[in-house]
C-alpha cells in the first residue's frame, strides 16, 4: 500500500518491503517515473534475498507531492535532496543505493558526495554522471552533430519516434495518454526481442500509472527542472565513488549504448554486466538476470576482495 513520508516541505510516496532491521535497498527511479517502474517480482526478490526494500515517486510524480513549477521551482540537486533526505525520514544511516536511468545519474551523485550514506552503488540503464548525457539527446533529437568525446547516441528509432511526438499534438484524454505511454514503453523495450513486447500487460501498468498520478500534468516537472540549471551534473564525480560498483545495461539499449561500460570505467573497482536481449527497462524477460547480478552484488559488497558472479571487470 504504502504511505506518505514527510522530506523537507514535501510527501513522498513510499513503500517497504523485507525486514526492517536488514540491510537497506534504496531503489531510485529514472526522470519523470514512478516507484511502481521497479516490478514487483525485482522487489519481492531483493526482500527475500535479505533486503530491506524502499521504493518511492519522485515529487511531480505518482502520488507523491504534485505542484506547479513557476511557484515551486527546484532543480535536479533537490532531488538528490530528496533521496538523502528519505533515508533520514526512514532512520537509514546507509544503503545500498540502485539507481535506473536518471535515477543512476542521482545515485552515483549521492554515492559521490556522500560516501558513508552509500554501501555500494548499482546503476542500470543510466550514463556517466558529468557527462551531460541530456543534451547529447537533445542535440541528437534536433539533428544536430555532436562534439568530438560525446557520449554515443540514442538508437536510431528511438530519436525518430521522439522527433515526431515533439511536433504532433499531446495526448488530450486518458485514453490518448495511456496509448502513447505504451508506444514509448513499445521503443524502451527495444528491437531485439519484439515478439516479446507484451502490449496487453503494459496497458494495464499504464493505465494503473496514470490513475495513481496526483496530477498528470506535472511529470514534465522533471524536464523543467533540468533546464533551470543546464549545469547540474558535477564533472568528475565518478571518479570520487568508492562505493563497490555495479552497472547493468542490456544488449538492446535504445537511450544510452554503451554507457554502461563508460560509467564502470569512470568508477574505480566497477564491474559490467551486460543483460542479453534487455533494452532500457527491466522487463519481465530481464527481471530475473538483473536480480541474480543485483543479489550477488550486494552480497559481495559485504565482504572484502569478493567477486560478483556474472560480471567482470572492465579493460582500462
């Protein structure tokens, strides 16, 4: 069910599973995604392992506080903010930090600046943090040429259909809405596997989605912040986890191939998994190779010189 946390002047809707007293799991969801986005079956997994399991939305989304932007401005350090000041609230001195997409730019940011709040890190789907990886994809969208050292693109399918939603009018009904959140879920999946796309299940996860949003309208509040400080990704950052590491990307990554290899070279110690047939979201066919690579990893965060069955080292 979960319930409302009080962080500073704001609710955050979150959700526990596992015991409390063992060891914390604080999974941070990518920009403009609910907590829900971690599946029930990844959760369930890491709570049974050992795990205390806290999954929450981000302000601006699901049913956590939902306001208008020009009178509550914030930027993407305020929700950094927010995950540290959520492990307050909870009486979580550390934890294992799993940040996807967005959410891994916040963890490794935390894990950076606040090393003794991070019992290791693991970062799924997500890019180097400092590396500006959002105005990569804007220029990218525009058409425009990247400078030499930029990140690598986003897959060709995934700019084409961004460019045509950015000129075609927004949905104006739920049933719009739901439609076109499926067609965005539909390219995150990626192509490498489109037989296993399952459109009837993930209209029922976003329609379940929409219903449980304070205000549908301010999900946007993400990008919007962003753009308030076009600067916010401390450069250098990577370098200063010490944290153990794990990154996860899968074979079939639509937003951002090959991050995944950059953000462990970037990281002292980092071990790379990669997920065959993944795209950009833990999908049901993903769930349970990410869960083992994510189980092993905690486990060997525990214990000195271990090794993470299933990963290896990157060549430096």
């Amino acid at each position: 069910m979960g319930r409302m946390v009080t962080v500073g002047d704001i609710e955050l809707w979150t959700e526990e599973f596992g015991d409390p007293s063992h060891p914390a799991v604080l999974l941070i969801a990518g920009s403009m995604s609910q907590g829900l986005l971690w599946p029930d079956e990844f959760v369930g997994r890491l709570a049974a392992a050992g795990h205390r399991v806290v999954r929450y939305d981000h302000r601006d989304v699901g049913r956590s506080t939902a306001r208008d932007f020009t009178e509550h401005p914030y930027t993407w350090a305020d929700l950094k903010a927010d995950a540290v000041g959520l492990m307050d609230a909870l009486d979580i001195g550390s934890a294992h930090l799993v940040g996807h997409s967005a959410g891994g730019l916040l963890a490794q940011w935390i894990a950076a600046d606040h090393p003794g709040r991070a019992g290791s890190l693991t970062v799924i789907g997500s890019s180097p943090l400092g590396e500006n990886e959002g105005q990569v994809l804007v220029r990218a969208l525009m058409g425009e040429p990247q400078p030499e050292g930029s990140l690598p693109e986003p897959a060709p399918e995934f700019t084409e259909f961004f460019r045509k939603a950015a000129v075609s009018p927004p949905p104006a009904t739920r049933a719009e809405a739901v439609d076109f959140q499926i067609e965005v879920a539909r390219i995150l999946h990626g192509t490498e596997r489109p037989s296993a796309f399952d459109e009837d299940a993930q209209r029922r996860l976003e329609e379940k989605l929409h219903d449980r949003m304070r205000d549908p309208r301010t999900a946007g509040n993400h990008r919007l912040a962003g753009m308030a400080d076009l600067g916010w990704e401390p450069a250098g950052a990577p370098a200063r986890v010490t944290a153990p590491t794990l990154v996860i990307e899968g074979t079939a990554e639509p937003v951002k191939p090959g991050h995944g290899r950059l953000i462990a070279q970037a990281i002292s110690g980092a071990r790379l998994t990669m997920v065959p047939g993944m795209g950009h979201m833990l999908t049901p066919q993903a769930v349970g190779s990410v869960t083992d690579a994510l189980v092993a990893h905690l486990e060997a965060a525990t214990t000195a010189g271990s090794t993470v069955p299933g990963a290896r080292p990157v060549d430096r």
